[in-house]
C-alpha cells in the first residue's frame, strides 16, 4: 500500500481544477456542476467552493448513475444513490461531471446515459481526482487532479474526510 | 428479499426501507418526461393473472417497461382453470421461455409461494396478491405513500397511528400492512365487525376495535378497505345499510379526523359503501397518489429483485 | 404350511419359540424347530395390526391406490387387517361393491380387508344406504360410515344408529358440520389467519361429536368417532364414557405428531381432512389415548395421486398414506414421549380396534391357540422415510425425510408369511417396491 496522494495534494489539485474550469469556461455563469456519487459528490462540493472564492457561486448538484451500469448483472444489486439536479437544471448549461477515480470509463458512459434522460447541456466535461488509466471506452477527462499510472491488478483507494475521517489517495497491490 | 417478494415477512424493516428509498429515488428521475432507463434490458418480466386486476397488471407493466424489461401478459382467469395442475403447466411454459420474474395474481392463498417453492421455474417471483393472503406491493405502495405525506417519518414510523377498517378477514391488503406497518414501528388499529375480524388477529401485534368513531380520533392514516357485497350474502353483515352506518366513511365522519389525517383506499372504491364521494374526493384522500406511487414502487422492487447478478436456481423437474 | 419363529420377544420380555400351524399359534415354548424357520433375533412379536380406517381407492380410483397395492402397504405397516372406507366409485353402498372390495381382498391374500358400508346412498347424506343387505353379504359389514362426509343430517344419524342394532353394527361418524366447514383448508387459529387460508373451527367436529354422544345415549347405540383431532372433542368422548354411553373413539398417527404450522408453506402434503390442529390438540390426543379415552389408532391412509397435491393448496385433495409409518409414529409420539408402554400400544392398534369391529381373528393375544395373524417389529431400529420405497401406489405422505423409530420386519397373516425383512414376499403382489 502506498499513499500516492496526501490531505494537501488533494486540495491542490482540486483548487487546480476549479482554476482550470474557470478558465476553460470563461467564468462560471453557465457551469453547472453534477457530482457522481459517493465520492465525486463530495468532490463536486469541494470545487464548488473553491469555485465561489475564484469566481462566484456556481450550482452543484448530484447524478447516480446506478440504473445505467452494464455491470448490474455482475453484482448484488445496489442501491440506488441520490441524484438532485440543482434547480437552475441542466438545459443548455456546461455540465462538469466530477468524480474520484476514471479507470475503464463505463461510469462516464452511464453517467452521459443518466444525464441524457434529464435534459440537453450545451456541453458536458469531466473532472476527475484521479486517472488510472486502462480505458476501455473512448473517453477522456478535461480535468485530471494527478495522472497515476498503475497496474491493471492494483486498486486505487480515494479517501476523502467527509465519509472516511482523513484524506488520501492510495495505491493497494493487487491480489 | 432474497430471489423473490412472496409476502412481507421475506423483508427486513431495513430492506423494506431500501425499497421505499429507491422508489423516492426514481421518482425524481421519473419527474418531468420519462424516457426509459436501460437497467432491466434483456429481462423478462411475466404478469401472470388469474384474477382480473387491470390496475395491478398496468402498474406492474409500466414498472418493467420503464426499466426497459421486456413484458409478456399472461392472462388465466381462474374459470377457464379448475384444477392447480394448471398452474404448473403454466409455470412451465414460463420457464421455457426464460422468464426472469413472474407477477402473479392468483385467488388461491399460496399460490404465489407454491410457484416459487415448487421447482417448476427458477425465475423470481412477484406476489400480486394471492387470495386472501397478501399482497406485499400494495403495503410497500402505501406506506411510500404515507412517508410522503409524513415526511419525518423516515425510515421509523413510530409514534404513527394508522386505522385499517373493513373486511380485515379476506383482506390480502389489510395482511400486508399490518405486517409492514408494524415491522416500521407504527401502531395499528383494526376497525371492523367481529365477524371480519380473524381468530388469529391475537397474534398480529395490533389493536382492535369494534367502534369506528372512539377508534379512529387520533389516527394520522385512516386506511379503508374495500367490502364485497357477496360478504352480505355469506351474513357476515345483515345489510349493506347496517354496514355503511357502523364503518362507512361518510362526511361527518371524515371532518372528525384530525386535520393533518389523511385517508387511504387500495381501490377499487365502492362509494357509498365503506366510502362516500365526498371522502374519496376530499383533500384528505391520497387514493390517485397511491395508483402513481404504485408504479415507481414496482419499479423499486423489480429493481431490487432483477438489477443485481442472476439468481442461480437450481430448476428440478 | 407349519412355520417355527425362533427367538421371539414378547411383551414381557420372554424369548420363545412360536410355532403355527394351520393358521393358529400351534405352541409356545422353546427348542421349536417344526416346518420352516424363521429366526426373529430377539425382536418383539406382537399381533397382527388392525385398522379400522383405510381409503383403498378401488373400485374407481385405481390410479391412487387398489385393493392389492394398499394392503401391500398394509403389511409392510404390520397390520393384518384393515377396514376399507366406503367412499370408492361407485360408493360401497350395496352388497356388490362391497362384496367386490372383499373379494379383492382376498384374492391379493396380503391382510384381511373388511369393508366398511356407506350409511346414506352415494354417500348423499338424505336415504340410508341397504345396511341390512351389507351387513349379511359375504364381506358381513358391521363398519358403517360416510366417512369423507358427516352424516350431519341429525335425524338420519339417529335412524342409522338405531337400525344397526340388528346385526350389531357400528357407525363411524366423520365429525363435521358441513355449514361451519365451507370452503374451510385448515385449521381456524393463528396460522389460517396469517395464511389467509379459510379456517376450519374446532367447533365445527365437536358439535358433531356432542351431538352423537347424545344420540347414542338416547337410542342405546354403538357409535364410533373417527379421527378426533381436537382438546375439547377428547373431553367430549371422556365424558360421555363417564356417563357410560357406548362411544368409541379413534385417532389417527398423523394428528398425533403434526401440527397446523406445518402449512406454513402452503405444502398441500398438509392438506388433511380433519386438519393438522395446534399443538395443544396433540397433547389432548397424547393423553387421551394413553389413557384409553381414545380407544384405537385409525390411520385414515388416504392415497392421492401426484397431481393431486402438486398444485396450490386449494385445489389440492385432502389426505395422507399412512399404512406403512402408522406404527413407527405411534412409536414416536406415544412410545418414545413415555406416555405408553408396548402392550397399550398393542391394544390401542390391534385389540381394540378388532373387539370394535368384530373381527374375531385379530386382535388376539399371542398365546397357544389365538389366530396366527402376527408381526414382528425391530423396537430399536431408525429409519428415515423415503415417498420412492412405499408399496402404496401415492406417495403422499407427510413423513417424507423424517427419521422414525421401530420398523416392522415379518408379518404374518393367518399362519402365512407376507412379509419378509421388510419386503412383501407373495409371489405377484408387491413388487411395486
């Protein structure tokens, strides 16, 4: 086990990545940002903030994206995790998607599945803490907190204050 | 819940929660115009009736339609199938063509764990009511339905005080609530003549009472259960009459409640019988409520039975 | 034919040799060695069992169970004699189908059957069958019931009751009234409540009962209580016998072990008429029939073909086989609970039953002399009940899986042997097992 990132790293990269969406958008007015659950959601309301001392308030909401899995069939089946679209919605908007880890890409693809049953942003982006690499779809993040490159057998544990008491990012070795 | 929904003694309080917390779910999701969610793509979901119910069949038909399963209406009505023998035949057929879950109705008490307990398919099974039984569905429906009108309830429901009136004997849903309502916490009192009250009701951790008015003063759910007029015939009440005045929900019954009560009915109502218009019309009464929280809690359920990996049943012959 | 059976236990603990001859115990003693041998190894000999309550199915459902297959059955339960309930098709309501049942019998040669007559024609509840042709055709019918039906009509009971005293006859009431028992599956308490399956009152077999007893009383006649299942019908039948009135009653195996929960599952192999009751019942029954309220075990072997009970539980029939485990519950519920020795269960299941019906040859103590109708049972035995080894031709037995003590090894009818190391050895019957 190896701590790849630490308390402080982690909020460097993403105060990196509230610059980064700030610029890339030309301020903030029509961002909307859509945590994907667990951890991503605490992720979006980190960049939220930081997001509010650089530029302003932006909306902040949440997207499951468990009904969209093409997984379902390879596990017990999952509760569902809450979705709440700020009010402002998403018609029209630059949604960034926020999540913890972007590996084969599968949760990206369900959660653009997700996204397109609520309504149609101008565009969508992705932020992620995150990037281990192995893709297996077409995917790629427009925001990247640390590029990690592991082994296909390792883990990548994100833990994050909120649920887990302390923030880190660690490698664990495969079994 | 293991593999199938049989009766409400197959959940946990916890459990029947999840569901009532996924149905909340979807509901947002389902808010504003509905496209289909992909998560039961591939699955086949068999409704199969032996009693009419369009209403329970068109809202178990919605649910997996909207999940994307693919729906086979099996109608059998109980005329056209004298002996149970049927049953499995039909259970058979199901199972040759690869059903994943069966809802069935059925007017034999049982029917519903016989078919998952037989041997004759390995799908799950959906009890949509089984004679005078239960019919787990419409409890998770309405205590949804509560919660949302109780929002502080959460996932306790002590301290609600929930009367069920009417046909308590034959009622598969009176069954269901009561073990649902009371596995939450709530306290429940049953309203009815001697006659429709079970011997067993001892054993059912509830009050009863045979006075409708004394009964129902502090009540935050005031639940009507539909009465058969063929229950006149069989004397379990000299008239329809003598019934309506003893525990019938008439308008000055209805304004005695407490102003944030609210009144329930499965459906179909005989109005003028246990309810008059005006009650089933009147702010208080959260029938339509229950027919559209009906949906999304099918969709909760056949999600929690078929949106996880495949049961591996072994099917004897 | 002259058989010697070495090494038999008897009730009270003696080794013996048994010898018969011409279908009677010739002698008891030891150093026996005439005709063939059969060594018994110590275990017990006691008579022949004699059932008063048997549904043979024939003629008319012979896909179920027939005359030879059930008393197949019959011998490999240790019973000599058996009683078979009228409601065939056509019923047993005249001398022919009786005397056809008889016949049957006797040409199967595995137990004496004795038909039981129908008491209203067709079983119908309003006309009184020709008891009098029954009783004195060649099957000489003293057992009459509408058992499957109550004869709930109260004045046709009288009159059915009065008119065997003729002959000496008996009538053998299934106790339930028809308007308290529509539609009813299962016992009434707890557990039809929470099946939602529609109860069946105790109160609806001890009106009956109550009834009877005082019938009985008023016109001085025999009546016999089929399979009691309730507390407060054992109470009934205790004071009725205090007030000397001339009532016997009986008990099946199966009522003696089971209770209601077991429908829990909706498992019509439950399904039974009268039903499984509650646990406070089967204690009643225990008592009652180690005290000898109840006066005999009835097995109420009820065969049923498969698709009759593998469907939901209301469409399935009510009924059990019970032949070949009737003693080995028995064992279970009376023997090994210490509620009865060996000798009451010999008079509960052979004696008795045959001094009610008149069976003379049965029911004899095993002694010089007495009618070798015999059965010798292995008291220190478990076996485990497998629905696939009956010899009846239903497999409907609630028993299936379960470990029960004490199993019938050789059975002896009228001098001949019919069953050998647990298997029917006459030639060309039997050998469905």
């Amino acid at each position: 086990m190896a701590t790849v990132l630490d308390a402080g790293e982690i909020g460097r990269a993403l105060k990196r990545i509230a610059h980064e969406i700030n610029e890339h958008n030309h301020g903030i007015e029509n961002v909307v940002l859509l945590g994907i659950p667990t951890r991503g959601a605490f992720l979006g309301n980190r960049i939220a903030t930081f997001l509010g001392e650089i530029a302003g308030s932006v909306p902040v909401g949440t997207l499951d994206i468990t009904l969209h899995r093409d997984d379902l069939r390879l596990r017990p089946p999952r509760p569902l995790l809450p979705t709440n679209i700020p009010t402002s919605g998403i018609e029209g908007k630059d949604v960034v998607l926020v999540d913890d880890v972007l590996f084969s890409g599968r949760t990206i693809r369900a959660a653009l599945d997700a996204l397109g049953e609520i309504g149609r942003p101008r565009s969508v982006q992705l932020a992620v803490l995150v990037d281990r690499g192995h893709r297996e779809l077409p995917i790629r993040a427009d925001y990247v907190g640390k590029n990690i490159p592991t082994s296909a057998s390792e883990s990548v544990r994100v833990h994050l204050s909120e649920i887990d008491g302390e923030d880190s990012v660690e490698i664990l070795a495969g079994a | 819940m293991d593999k199938h929904l049989l009766s409400i003694n197959d959940l946990s309080a916890d459990e029947a929660i999840q569901i009532l917390n996924t149905a909340s779910e979807l509901s947002k999701i389902s808010d504003g115009p509905m496209k289909k969610l992909p998560t039961l793509r591939g699955r086949t979901v068999v409704n199969l009736f032996f009693e009419d119910s369009t209403r329970t069949r068109i809202s178990f038909e919605s649910a997996a339609k909207r999940l994307s399963a693919d729906v086979i209406n099996f109608s059998a009505k109980d005329s056209s199938v004298s002996k149970g023998e049927s049953l499995k035949d039909t259970a058979q057929t199901l199972q040759a063509m690869g059903a994943d879950a069966v809802v069935i109705r059925h007017g034999a008490s049982g029917a519903a764990q016989r078919l998952a307990d037989s041997g004759w398919i390995s799908a799950s099974v959906i009890n949509a009511g089984d004679g005078t039984h239960e019919h787990p569905t419409q409890a998770l429906l309405d205590a949804y339905t509560i919660r949302s009108k109780f929002p502080d309830l959460k996932s306790d429901f002590s301290g609600l005080k929930v009367a069920i009136v009417g046909d308590i004997l034959h009622s598969r849903v009176a069954r269901s609530n009561v073990l649902l309502l009371t596995k939450l916490g709530a306290k429940v009192t049953l309203i009815a003549p001697p006659t429709l009250i079970p011997v067993g009701v001892v054993d059912w951790n509830v009050d009863v009472s045979y006075d409708f008015d004394s009964a129902v003063k502090d009540v935050d759910v005031l639940m009507m259960l539909r009465v058969q007029s063929e229950r006149m015939a069989d004397s379990f009440f000299p008239s329809e009459r003598e019934y309506s005045r003893g525990y019938g929900l008439d308008i000055a019954r209805l304004n005695s409640l407490k102003e944030s009560a609210i009144v329930m009915h499965p459906g179909p109502m005989n109005r003028g019988l246990e309810i008059s218009a005006e009650s089933a019309d009147s702010h208080k009464s959260v029938v339509l409520a229950q027919v559209s929280n009906g949906v999304l809690i099918r969709m909760a359920v056949l999600y929690q039975l078929l949106g996880g990996a495949a049961f591996t049943g072994e099917v004897s012959a | 034919m002259e058989f010697t059976i070495k090494n038999a236990r008897m009730l009270d603990g003696a080794i013996v040799d048994v010898e018969i001859a011409n279908g009677l115990i010739k002698n008891i003693g030891s150093g026996l060695n005439n005709g063939e041998i059969l060594d018994a190894e110590k275990n017990l000999l006691i008579p022949g069992l004699v059932d008063l309550h048997t549904h043979l199915r024939e003629p008319g459902r012979e896909d179920s169970e027939t005359v030879a297959t059930g008393s197949a059955a019959a011998a490999k339960g240790g019973f000599t004699a058996i009683s078979a309930m009228a409601n065939t098709f056509p019923v047993a309501d005249t001398a022919g189908v009786v005397e056809q049942v008889y016949r049957l019998g006797k040409e199967a040669g595995l137990c004496d059957v004795f038909p039981i007559g129908a008491v209203t024609q067709g079983l119908n509840g309003n006309k009184l069958a020709e008891l009098g042709a029954m009783a004195n055709s060649k099957a000489q019918v003293r057992i009459f019931s509408d058992d499957g039906k109550c004869v709930s009509d109260p004045l046709l009971m009288r009159r059915a009751l009065e008119y065997v005293k003729t002959f000496n006859g008996i009538i053998a009431q299934h106790a339930q009234e028809p308007a308290l028992t529509v539609g009813s599956q299962m016992n009434e308490g707890i557990v039809s409540s929470k099946l939602g399956l529609a109860g069946w009152p105790a109160v609806a077999e001890e009106a009956i009962i109550a009834r009877d007893i005082l019938l009985a009383e008023h016109v001085g006649s025999r009546l016999h209580i089929c399979h009691l299942t309730t507390a407060g019908g054992v109470d009934l039948v205790r004071f009725a016998k205090a007030r000397g009135i001339q009532v016997t009653a009986e008990v099946t195996p199966h009522h003696l072990l089971l209770t209601d929960d077991l429908v829990s599952n909706y498992d019509p192999v439950f399904k039974v008429n009268p039903p499984l009751r509650t646990q406070s019942d089967v204690i009643a029954l225990r008592k009652g029939l180690a005290d000898g309220t109840i006066d005999i075990v009835g097995t109420d072997h009820a065969p049923h073909p498969t698709e009759d009970k593998d469907c939901e539980w209301q469409s399935a029939a009510f009924g059990m086989v019970g032949l070949e485990t009737a003693l080995s519950v028995v064992v279970k519920s009376m023997i090994d609970t210490k509620l009865m020795d060996w000798q009451t269960l010999v008079n509960r299941m052979s004696i008795a039953p045959a001094k009610i019906a008149g069976y003379s040859k049965h029911g004899q103590d095993v002694a010089k002399g007495s009618s070798a109708n015999l059965t010798i049972v292995d008291t220190s035995a478990n076996w485990i009940v497998d629905r696939n080894t009956l010899a009846s031709k239903s497999k409907n037995t609630p028993f299936q899986g379960m470990t029960l003590p004490a199993q019938v090894l050789h059975t002896f009818l009228n001098g001949e042997l019919v069953l050998r190391d647990s298997k029917i050895i006459k030639s060309g019957i039997g050998g469905s097992n």
